[in-house]
C-alpha cells in the first residue's frame, strides 16, 4: 500500500508548501506520488514548484514522484524551459467536446506525453502520465 501526499497553500508559497510536504512525509505519506494542486496556473509559480518538489525528493532521497496539477499546456511549456516533470497531469471529462471545451484533444496529450518521456525520469517504463 501506498499513498499520495498533497500539500498545498493559498498562495503558492514555497515555503508554505514545504513545510506541509515535510510534515507529510514525516508521517510517512508520499510514497506513492506528491503531487501540488497550484492556486494558479502561472508558469513561472509552476516551475518553481517542480523544482522545489525535485531539490526536495533529490537531497532527501525520498523513493518517489511529483506531479504539478496545472493544465497540460503549462506542463508542457515546463518541460520546454527545462523544468524537472517526473508526471504529467490533466483532468478529462467524459465526452470529446467537454475535453474541446478545455483545449484538450488527443493529440495534446499526445505530445505531452512524448516531452515526458523526453526527459527520462519515469520510474516505471513510460508510466509518466
């Protein structure tokens, strides 16, 4: 058994976060994912948060993979700018015009999960998404 750690703060602020992260992680939560559902969808914010999560799992050793819950497009702007995804998430509703409705079609995700992979960090085969 496994679990997701989900830590979050009003503003993003990195700090707030992590200290969220580290009680998580103290009480042994984590190992499955960490994942931060931002307030916004600011790609700069975004970016620091991946790093953020990657410098902590890196320094830490923490046996596990973070995922950003922004809107693919961001994601893949992420990857673009050099960002450390381990995950690739976006949320689809049940018919393809719902998904048209929230620019999501299959060839987005298409190509959001080749830059995942691009960037070899999955850690089991090319689940990244």
């Amino acid at each position: 058994m496994s679990t997701r750690l989900q830590p979050t703060h009003p503003t993003d602020d990195a700090f707030g976060i992590a200290a969220s992260l580290f009680d998580g992680l103290l009480y042994g939560n984590g190992d499955a994912i960490i994942c931060i559902n931002p307030a916004t969808d600011n790609l700069p914010q975004v970016i620091r948060i991946v790093e953020m999560l990657d410098e902590i799992i890196s320094r830490y050793n923490v046996p596990t993979e973070s995922c950003v819950l922004t809107h693919v497009t961001n994601t893949i702007a992420a990857i673009d700018r050099g960002a450390p995804v381990d995950l690739v998430f976006q949320s689809i509703a049940g018919t393809q015009a719902a998904n048209a409705s929230f620019g999501i079609d299959l060839a987005l995700l298409a190509e959001a999960h080749a830059a995942a992979l691009s960037l070899r960090r999955g850690t089991v085969g090319d689940n990244v998404m």
